[in-house]
C-alpha cells in the first residue's frame, strides 16, 4: 500500500528526540532528503511538533515528528515539552538525538521516559566530526553527521531492520471470513454522515473483504430486510454502523453472525478486552457519575451527533441517573483521568494504534473503565455476548 492509499493513523510513525539544538531538525533533514524543518544555530527553533507523511526507502509510507527540545525553557517551553511527551503516544520507533558522548541529566530523563513507554529507540550521536570519541555504530547506537552525511544510510538501514518485524498482523475483518463468503455492510445515510464519501471503518472493511476474496453488499438500514430477503443464502456475517444496532439487531436473523465497525476497530487497535470489561461499568454509574466521552478526531459536531447527542441520551435512558458528562477531541485527552467513573472513547480510527492504547492504559492505571462507542452501544442493546462472538471465533 502506497502513501496516498495509506491511512495516516495506519503509516509508520518515527519520532526525534532530544534537547535543543542537538541537531534533530538537521538530521530529519538529512534522512528525508527534504527541508522538513527549519534548521538554525538558534535553540528552539523548533517550538511544535513537525510531521511530513512521506514514502520513506527502504520503509515505505511514514510519518517522520520532528519534535522541540526537551529542555526547553518558560512558559511557552514547558508547554513544548509536554507536546513533545504527547508524540511518545503515537510513536513506532523513537530517534534520541544527542550531540554529547555523554548524556546530560536531562538527557537520560528523556531517554528514561521512552523506555518506560517500552517504545524501540535508536540513540543516535550527531556531530560526530566534533566528537572526541568517535565510536563504531551497533545495532541501537549510531554516531552520525547530519552536516556531513556521515553514518545516515547505516541508520536508515537500522531504521527499516527496527520495523520490518512490527508489521501489523491482525486484520480489520479479513483474517475471519472466507473467499467466497458474503458480508452485508449497513451504512447509515444521516445528517452526521460525511457528504460524497464513506468513513475510514467502512473503506477499510470494503477493501479487507475483497482482499479476502469475499463480496460486500453495502446497504442502509431501511432497505436491510429487502436486501436480506432477496439472498438465496444468508450472508457469512452483518457489519452495522453502532448506532443502528437497535435496528438492525431486529431485522438480523439470530443465526446470522451480526457486529459492528466500531467493535471491529476496537479489536483491530487492540483494546476490545478492554472494551468489553469497560462496558460492564455502565450498569453501576450512581446519580452524577462523571463520565467522560472522547472522539479522536476533531469535525463539526451536528445535531445528530453520536458523541454528544446520543449516547448522552442512550446513557441516560439506560442508567436512569443524572450523570456528569465531559466531551473531548482530537488531541484533547486529559492527562489525569482519575477523576472519572467511566470513559468511552470513539473506535480511534483516525488515532495510530500506540495512541489510543496508551489511552486505555492510562485508564487501566487510574482504575477508571474504559469502552467505546460500539461496545457500549452494544451493550446497553443487550447485543454485545453477539457482536462479539464473530471476532473471537
């Protein structure tokens, strides 16, 4: 798969660390072969995370963040450290740059931080032409000269070595349906549905059937049962749209293998477990719970909106109370979540996979549930023992 076919919450994501004016800007520079990043003598030149999404040899499609410097001062630098830590959360692979034979203090600070995160890092001596104790490169420490090109080629390698055995295996729906099954898609068409287009969820379970060498009707819900009845053999398995699952649910012979996007997301980014021991909390919120709702992306919220409209009021109508929603968005995720009875997240399309885990893990840490969308939908349906019984056979 290509750049432009490649999803960027899907591209590998290869983030540089380090302090101010280590040269980390020079040597995304000189790995990219692009003027990604301003480049100056002056420190902090860099006061917000960079990205480029690029087709990077012999990786393929990337996403290279250049980051500010970890040591950076004030205000204003205190809030760049922190959207520096922020891109630990979306990172494949880290790049810790240093211009030192010795790591400083604040150094070994950073360099603490992303193995506690267990995210691979390369260390990486730049300015080697004006180190005193040049050493040779291993297989996790390299000395370089972004300046000269010295030792760049031998990182790429490394880099390519690094990730060429994460390869995502799991599939979005593919890896359980057959060649020559049948799969309905149920797409609702409403108000809150993106104009001319279908969303990340739906295209990628399009593409992972053909794959599969199965075939896909994409229907609404409206016209479901026509659809059902005109089939001479049911289908191998019903993909809804969450939203729709008390519809669908109805229409859905129990016999016919029946789940969501969202569920099929959550599994695909590795929280489904997660999920479904989340969704079980919804049943002891007590009057005023604070439950906090959390979409990964950031669009125009509509009347019909699913974040804010509806499971608000699928919430309520289940609990009976009174609860104390808060709403965030894209990168808005708070940093101390302890304070809250539940969180339920969207699927997390649009997040890359280490983002919306550290999420759930941060959840897992404070105690605090964590679901999403699907599976809470599913949930409060009584549907979810069988949406989820197709992904774990």
């Amino acid at each position: 798969m290509g750049l432009n076919e490649t999803p960027t919450a899907e591209r590998t994501h290869i983030g540089f660390f380090g302090l101010r004016n280590a040269g980390k800007s020079s040597l995304v520079n000189r790995i990219t072969n692009q003027e990604v990043s301003l480049v100056s003598d002056v420190k902090g030149t860099t006061t917000d995370p960079v990205k480029k999404s690029m087709e990077l040899l012999p990786l393929g499609p990337v996403t290279i963040i250049d980051t500010p410097g970890f040591d950076d001062e004030g205000t204003l630098g205190e809030m760049r450290v922190r959207r520096t830590k922020e891109v630990l959360s979306t990172c494949d692979i880290a790049v810790f740059v240093t211009d030192n034979d010795t790591l400083s203090s604040s150094e070994e600070e950073l360099l603490a931080i992303i193995r506690q995160r267990e995210i691979p890092c390369l260390v990486v001596h730049n300015k080697t032409d004006l180190l005193e104790n040049k050493q040779s490169n291993t297989q996790t420490e390299f000395y370089v000269s972004a300046k000269d090109g010295i030792g760049i080629q031998e990182l790429k390698n490394a880099l390519a070595a690094s990730l060429g055995s994460r390869a995502k295996e799991i599939k979005f729906v593919g890896d359980f349906i057959q060649a020559g099954d049948l799969v309905i898609l149920v797409t609702p068409i409403d108000s809150s549905a993106p104009k001319g287009r279908m969303i990340l969820p739906q295209q990628q379970a399009i593409r992972d059937v053909l794959d599969a060498g199965a075939s896909s009707v994409v229907t609404q819900v409206e016209t479901l049962s026509g659809c059902l009845d005109r089939l001479n053999t049911p289908p191998a398995l019903v993909i809804t749209d969450s939203q729709a699952f008390a519809k669908v649910m109805k229409l859905v012979p129990e016999e016919i293998p029946l789940t969501s996007f969202s569920i099929l997301m959550a599994r695909y980014k590795g929280f489904l477990d997660e999920a479904v021991r989340g969704a079980a909390a919804i049943d002891h919120l007590q009057e005023h719970a604070r439950v906090l709702i959390s979409e990964g992306c950031t669009h125009h919220r509509q009347c019909e909106d699913i974040g804010t409209v509806k499971l608000p009021n699928w919430l309520k109508r289940h609990t009976g109370k009174e609860l104390d929603l808060s709403f965030t968005s894209g990168n808005g995720f708070p940093d101390d979540i302890s304070e809250y009875d539940l969180i339920i997240h969207c699927g997390g399309c649009m997040l890359h996979d280490n983002e919306i885990r550290n999420r759930m893990n941060l959840a897992v840490a404070a105690g605090v549930p964590f679901t999403n969308y699907g599976t809470a939908i599913a949930h409060m349906n009584g549907i979810l023992e069988r949406s989820i019984a197709p992904v774990y056979a």
